[in-house]
C-alpha cells in the first residue's frame, strides 16, 4: 500500500511539473506546403504571423534586453519575409489571402499571453525554436521542390534568416540573456 501511495506521489510531482513547464509551439506547417504554391504561401505567411504576433507580446511582456531585441528583430524580418512571399506569390499569378493564424498558433499566442512574468521568456523561446526550425524545413523544401519558381526563389532567400533566428533563439536559451549583437 505504501509502495502504491509513494508511486502515485511521485507520478503526481512528476506530471505536475511537466506541465507547469508545458509550453506550445504552434504546429508545423502542412507537408503539401512544402511543394505546393498554395499551401506553401499560406503556411510561410500563417508561419511569419506568428512570429511577429509572439515577438510583440515579447516585446509587451519580457523585462530581459536580450528578448526584446530578439523580438524587435523577428518582427522586422518576418515582416519582410511575408512581404516577399506576397511579392513572389503575386509575380506566380496568385492572389493569396492575408496571413491567417491556424487554431494551434493561436493555442501558442494565448499561452504567451496568460504566461506570468517569471515564465514568460522560458517560454516565448521554447516556442520560437521549434517555430523556427519548422519554418525552416518549410522554405528549405520548397526551395528545392516548390511548383512556382518565384516562391522558390523567396523561400531560398529566408533560409539564411531563419537560420539566423534559430541561432539567436538557441543562444537566448542557452541562458546568454543578455544583449545580443548582430541584431
């Protein structure tokens, strides 16, 4: 009987540790996206919305100067990027919609949202790395076998600043909080 009440303490402690830390990164992109101009226009943008929406809450909510800065650069460049897909998506001859959030990036927002002041910069961080690399596979698979060569060309021109925000992401993490440079 002790056994079974010390079994169940532990699993209790352990299961409401993990989600005291659970964190939700929004989902990955659709696997048609990463060949198909619709749905690759529609995930890079869904992809750059969250980005910017997470970074100006980060923006609102962090007190630490390395995180605004990360924040302040996310939403410069993924304005951008989401200019250049709607570029190269028009110059393929299509009218994409705005950049909508799906219910998951959504999930990741209000997380973001209701985080307390202790939890938040844990938290936008453990979101914007798996966001990042996602993002990532995306463009780097629609680059090499996307259907409009203009959308190819725009994916291949946001690898390197993806790849540059997983690095500030990782850094950030890695508990160097501090101000980050190059941004």
């Amino acid at each position: 009987m002790m056994k079974l009440v010390n079994t169940i303490a532990a699993a209790t402690l352990m299961f409401g540790t993990a989600a005291s830390l659970a964190q939700t990164p929004p989902p990955p992109p659709p696997m048609e996206a990463k060949s198909s101009a619709v749905a690759y226009v529609a995930a890079a943008g869904a992809g750059d919305l969250f980005e910017i929406n997470s970074s100006q809450i980060a923006l609102q909510k962090s007190q630490n100067a390395g995180v605004r800065s990360f924040a302040s650069m996310l939403i410069k460049h993924h304005t951008k990027t989401t200019a250049a897909t709607m570029k190269a998506a028009k110059k393929a001859g299509m009218s994409p919609p705005p950049p909508a959030l799906d219910p998951g990036a959504t999930a990741s927002i209000n997380e973001l949202q209701s985080a307390s002041a202790t939890d938040f910069d844990r938290i936008y961080l453990a979101q914007q790395i798996p966001a990042h690399q996602a993002a990532l596979d995306l463009h780097q698979s629609y680059a090499t076998g996307g259907d409009q060569a203009a959308l190819r060309t725009s994916a291949k021109a946001a690898v390197p600043i993806v790849k540059q925000h997983i690095a500030a992401a990782t850094k950030l993490q890695g508990g160097k909080m501090g101000a980050m440079s190059g941004m």
